[in-house]
C-alpha cells in the first residue's frame, strides 16, 4: 500500500500512519505543512519493527519526549478495524503472528482465540517443562513431592526451587503439574 493511502496510528494522529499491511510511517512536519502526503525519507519512512520474543512484531512510537511499545497487529486493528472491545483480543486468522495485514486480523475473546488455535490451526497444547513460564522440569516435581512425603518443610522446598509457598502447595497436591505422576 501507498503510504499516501495509510491511516492515522489511534493515538498519534498527525504523527504516525500504518498502512493495512502494517507498515508503519512517521509523518514529516514540513509535509503536513505543504498538505502533502507523508514522504519516504530515512527520518520518515517505514519505521523499524522488532520481532519479540513471543513472534510478533513490536515498534516504539514517540510523542512529546516520551516513547511506548506497541505491537503492530494492534495499530492495523485499531486503525481499520475500529477500537478493540473489553474483553477482546486480536486473532491473526492464519495462525502467522508476523502477517499484519488487516485482512488477516479480527478481534475475538480469549476463549474464540484458544479454540481456533488448538482446532482450526492444530497447534497442540504445551505444558510442563516445555512452556515458555516453566521454571521447574518433571524431575524436580517428583523431588518436590518426596520431599514433602518425607516430611520437608514448603518453606525448605520454595527456598531450593524459587516458588512461591502457593505453587509449592499446590504441587505436592497434584493441583499443579498433574501430568506428572
């Protein structure tokens, strides 16, 4: 899409626009100025967006001296789409995080959103110590719960671990990590 064409970034009018397929472009003052369209110069063309850890895109916008993060499929659907409802989140339709176009984007509860990844794109649960949270293995689970059987204080186990009393609970009573027998 032709710069030209993009819409105002929700929250930065006049200062950034984002393109349906998620560019993102500083506007030059001297364009506004002349009533031009935004220019694509180094200072104002497409920005530059990082891929996160969690795969999708991020970029940081700034106004008055102050800069914020903001993930980009959320730009494209605030500015095509329309504000984000309570309670929704954004789906990108083909499972691809770094595919922002608005196309591609709607916005669903968490629930529509865990259904279409587990049915409709197949993706398989992960738990245990494959989730990108865990901070303890299987192993240290079945040392966790003999501890305890043995007579080991929570406050023993936490220390050992890094848990919290809560979790250290709730793993000796198979509320937590039950996969593990």
């Amino acid at each position: 899409m032709d710069p030209s064409e993009a819409k105002d970034v929700v929250g930065y009018e006049g200062l950034y626009t984002v393109t349906d397929d998620g560019q993102v472009y500083r506007i030059s003052p001297w364009s506004l100025k002349a009533g031009k369209a935004p220019c694509r110069t180094p200072k104002t063309g497409p920005r530059c967006q990082k891929l996160a850890k969690n795969g999708y895109f991020q970029i940081i916008l700034h106004n008055n001296g102050k800069k914020r993060q903001f993930q980009v499929h959320r730009l494209v659907c605030a500015a095509y789409i329309g504000e984000m409802p309570e309670g929704r989140e954004v789906n990108h339709k083909n499972g691809i995080k770094t595919d922002n176009r608005v196309e591609n984007l709607e916005y669903v509860t968490h629930s529509e959103n865990m259904y279409h990844r587990y049915h409709v794109l197949g993706q398989k649960a992960v738990f245990g110590s494959g989730h990108h949270n865990a901070k303890i293995t299987e192993e240290d689970v079945v040392e966790i719960r003999r501890m305890r059987g043995n007579g080991s204080s929570l406050r023993a186990i936490c220390d050992r671990y890094g848990l919290s009393k809560g979790t250290a609970c709730q793993i000796t009573k198979r509320i937590l990590w039950k996969h593990v027998l």
